[in-house]
C-alpha cells in the first residue's frame, strides 16, 4: 500500500487527476471502476478541465459503475448513476454504451447483479478502480461485516451509511435502504487502485483501514493485501501515527 499525502482536498484532487490521466495515457481502453459521493468529486472536475484543454480523451475507456440505490431509476438525480453522469460521464463526453451499469430500478436485482459480473469479466475486469472510504470502512456498498469474496449482490445500508447519506436526501428516513454493490471481490481484483480519503471525520477509519488488522468488520481493510493500492489523503484525514 502505498500513501500519498497532500496538504488540502484541492491538491488530492489535482494528484489524482494526474495519476488518473497516466493510467489513461498508457491505456486509452482502460476498464475504470468510479466511485460517486462528495470525495471523487474534485477529482471529476479536475478531469473535466484536463478533458477541456485536450489532455484527457476517456473517450474509449469503459467505465463501471461502482454502486447503486434499489428501486431509484438511474435518470433521477439521486441516483449514484446520475451523480456519476453528472460529474464524469457528461463532461467527457462518454455515452452510456460505455458504461458497465447497475440499474437501481431493475425488476430482477439477483439477474441484474450476475449480468454486471458477466459484462465485467468480459471486459478483462478493472485496470483502475477510484474508490471513497465509507464512515464504517465500507467500499462501495460493502458494508461491514463483508467477506473479501462477497460478490456482487444486494445490500441492506448499515445505519451508519443511511445518516452520512442523509444530507443527499434531507433526512435519514428518506435514504433508500437497499443497494446494489459491486462485489468485494472485484474491488480486490482490480489490477490497481486509488482510494481517496479527505477530511478529519475520516481520521479514525483511515487509521483503521491502513494500521488496523484486516478484517470484515473494516472492509477497506483489505485493501491492505491487494496489490497495487495507493491510498491518497489530504492532512486533514491524515492518522496522527503516519
Ligand atoms: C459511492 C460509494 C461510497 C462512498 C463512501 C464515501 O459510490 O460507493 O462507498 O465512496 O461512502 O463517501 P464520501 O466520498 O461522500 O465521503
């Protein structure tokens, strides 16, 4: 695992554009798994200027949808498929053929998650997975406890995710209770990964995640056997021990 420190969210968010734009760079057909909340967002925005001075074309590299709300229709603007359309897809241009998705509002959720694992592994499985440390240590939706090979499926939230998920919605009886994740197995599979982490209220389970013992109950604590992990944190989110 390797640890970059930057010393405020704008400057994590220029590094992982940067790092981003190489992976790209050297791959055009790069297979890059995003996450959606508030972390990745500096970073999309970073990539839409880049995109804008024509040093960014992600034109030809398929895009996975990370995670998504049960029963909410990916055009509703609460959807994590609308915020990453939003904030990524729309600005460079990518269409949504592009896209390993993971319709909310699907009518067989079980059918819906085996399709995404089939087109992933079509697709030769993630180059580049962009992911946020959830409150609890979740990875997408892989709330704790998660084993490290639990697939892609349906999630109940932990009450922990339904009130960091509050301010989306207003109030915390408002935010969905169900997801669709994709799997911890395919997170721990990508051939690499940049976990972003900003802010003092992720101190404590950026600590956990990179100094604690790997277990289910800090999901993200697994990252620290996969290969090729490197964890970006501004100061604020910084471990006191790092
Ligand atoms: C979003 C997602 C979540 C977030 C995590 C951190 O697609 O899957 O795991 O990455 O909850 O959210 P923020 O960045 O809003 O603190």
């Amino acid at each position: 695992m390797k640890i970059i420190i930057r010393p405020d969210y704008e400057s994590l968010s220029r590094t992982a554009a940067d790092l981003v734009q190489a992976v790209v760079a050297v791959n055009p057909k790069a297979t890059l798994l995003l996450a959606t909340g508030n972390t990745p967002v500096g970073l999309y925005r970073e990539l839409a200027k880049h995109h804008a001075r024509g040093e960014f074309d992600a034109s030809q590299t398929t895009i996975v949808q990370l995670d998504a709300y049960l029963e909410l229709a990916p055009d509703d603007e609460r959807s994590l498929y609308g915020w990453l359309d939003r904030e990524f897809l729309a600005p460079q241009g990518i269409p949504p053929s592009n896209v390993i998705r993971l319709p909310g509002d699907t009518a067989d959720p079980e059918d819906t998650c085996r399709e995404f694992d089939r087109a992933l592994a079509q697709a030769g499985g993630v180059d580049l997975s962009v992911l946020g440390l959830g409150p609890n240590g979740h990875l997408g939706f892989n709330e704790p406890p998660c084993a490290a090979d639990a697939p892609t499926r349906i999630v109940a939230l932990t009450p922990e995710s339904i009130v960091s998920n509050a301010r989306y919605w207003g109030r915390a009886d408002r935010v969905p209770t169900r997801a669709i994740t994709a799997g911890m197995s395919d997170l721990l599979a990508a051939r690499a990964t940049l976990l972003l982490v900003s802010g003092a209220h992720k101190r404590e389970i950026l600590s956990e995640t990179i100094h604690g013992p790997i277990t289910g109950h800090v999901p993200a604590s697994y990252l620290q056997n996969a290969a090729n992990v490197t964890v970006l944190a501004d100061r604020d989110a910084l471990p006191s021990a790092s």
